[in-house]
C-alpha cells in the first residue's frame, strides 16, 4: 500500500502569520491536504477532494462568497485531485473508493470529478448537511458538490477500539488497513481518517485541529486559525475533548501514529518529503526547519 500526499487546495487568507504563524507577507497559506491511497486490490482510495475541477470552472455557483473571499481560494485546475490522479499516470476511473473526513465546501469539491467512485462518510455528518440551516451551515455545506453523487455508504459512529479511540471498521469494499474515526466537534460527522502501512499508522485528522502546534505537549494555535475554529465548530466540548485526546496520542511514543490535519503546510510538506519524487504544489515551499 503507497499513499500519496496531495495538496488540492490553496487558500491565502489577509493576515499573513496570523493564520500560518510564519508568513513575511500579507497573506498566510492554508493547503487541502488530501491523500492517494494505492491499495493491493481494492484500486485507488481518495481521502477527501478538496477543491474539485467544477469549484474552479463555476465557483460562485458552487462556493459562498463569503468563504471565497475570506479564505482567498486560489481557484486553479493544478490543485484538484483530478489533476493530481492524472499526474501520477491514473485514469479519474481508477478511483475506486473517495473516504471524507466531512462535507465541508473544501473537502468534497471534487467528489463529482470521480463519477464511479464509492463516497464513504458518516451518516451524522449527511444528516447535517441536508438539514443545513444558519449563516455558517447554509454556506460550508454546498449540495452542488455531491448532487450527482449516487454511490453512497453511511455508517454510524461506533465500532472497535483503536488506540482508545471507537473507529469504525470494515468499510464496504476497502481494506482492512482503512479505518474511520468519529471525531466530532468541528462538525457532528466529523472524523479522522486512519491507515495502517508499513511504517505506522497515518490519522488524518481533518479539522479536529488547524495547525500543527496544537498538538505539542503546551498547545499554541495562531488567532486566525483560532478564531476559524470558534466560528466552524458545532460541538465545543466535544472539539476541545478530541483535540485533548488527540495531543495525547501524538505524544505518546509508544503509538507509532503518525497524526496531521488537513491544513497545515508544514505537515503537508513533512510528508511529502518522504514520498519519492517530490514536489510542493502550493503557492510556496515551506521547509520544515523555517516552520517549526
């Protein structure tokens, strides 16, 4: 099994370090960080899409403005899955199964790109977003990304024990090595996604968290980002016990769980670095020593 670590989506929000903690400039840099999952028998696995070819083509049909211009999505064909699957000598069809962490605007936009793909989520995070209501809700959730979705698998957050956490396993057509883990918080569906190779367990952990300090043993978050997750959550005690609960394991030696978020570029750009044949795709390299 070879994972790949993708970035499909660059958003370069006013505020400069406020949000990445680093940046010289105005602007800070968010990445979409997505993984490939090469699997022995089961096709290509997708973790989440972000941006989708669609979102670039037609964005104020499919995205709210008001994320559009606050975010600064850099709307571009480089930075959809489609195109990434199609770099590394993959047809879309190849696709054969897409596992998301939520439907938020920047992790199912792509869903549509890969028309034959199996769309695995948990059912609390559809219940959500087809009963969408308020300022934040009617903007982060956007039917138009996943209306021609027919292929779907919905499952409930419960299952065996892993590293404390419930995860549910014995997704329908996937490896064993591919587990969900209900995280709640940042939404009501919300869940990390894990997968067993050869060197350790990888977690995405989607938006349990933003960015990668929060996970250190005294937790520091920049105030753009903390601000974002204020706004985003549905559930706070839930959030902050997950986040609790994930920094633990992150700094437990023993574990051999290598855990990320979907928008840090650091951690993008780490994991990278150790697939051969790297190159950044976003707006700038960041290198591990400049942004630690």
């Amino acid at each position: 099994m070879r994972v790949h670590h993708l970035n499909c989506g660059c958003m370069c929000p006013v505020g400069g370090k406020l949000w990445d903690g680093v940046s010289r400039g105005m602007t800070g840099q968010l990445v979409c960080h997505c993984q490939l999952v090469e699997t022995d028998n089961d096709g290509l696995v997708l973790v989440d899409t972000g941006f989708g070819s669609r979102d670039v083509e037609h964005p104020y049909e499919r995205l709210s403005p008001l994320f559009i211009h606050t975010n600064r999505i850099q709307l571009e064909h480089r930075y959809t899955a489609l195109e990434q699957v199609r770099s590394l000598g993959f047809l879309p069809r190849d696709v054969r199964h897409i596992v998301l962490t939520h439907l938020d605007f920047d992790h199912a936009g792509g869903l549509e790109d890969f028309p034959e793909a199996r769309v695995h989520v948990l059912e609390a995070e559809m219940d959500v977003a087809e009963d969408r209501h308020g300022l934040i809700n009617t903007r982060r959730y956007r039917p138009e990304q996943w209306d021609e979705v027919h292929n779907w698998r919905f499952y409930n957050p419960e299952g065996e024990r892993w590293f404390g956490f419930d995860a549910v396993r014995d997704l329908d057509g996937l490896p064993p090595e591919i587990l969900m883990v209900p995280l709640p918080g940042h939404t009501l569906g919300h869940a990390g996604i894990a997968i067993d190779t050869p060197e350790g367990w990888l977690l995405n952990a989607g938006d349990a968290y933003f960015h990668r300090h929060e996970m250190d043993p005294e937790p520091y978050c920049t105030p753009g980002l903390a601000a974002y997750q204020r706004m985003m959550e549905m559930d706070r005690p839930s959030r902050l016990h997950n986040q609790e609960r994930l920094r633990e394991l992150a700094n437990d030696g023993r574990s051999n769980v290598r855990i990320f978020c979907s928008h840090d570029p650091v951690e993008l750009e780490a994991l990278q670095r150790l697939s051969t044949g790297w190159r950044p795709l976003q707006a700038g390299s960041m290198s591990q020593a400049r942004y630690s």
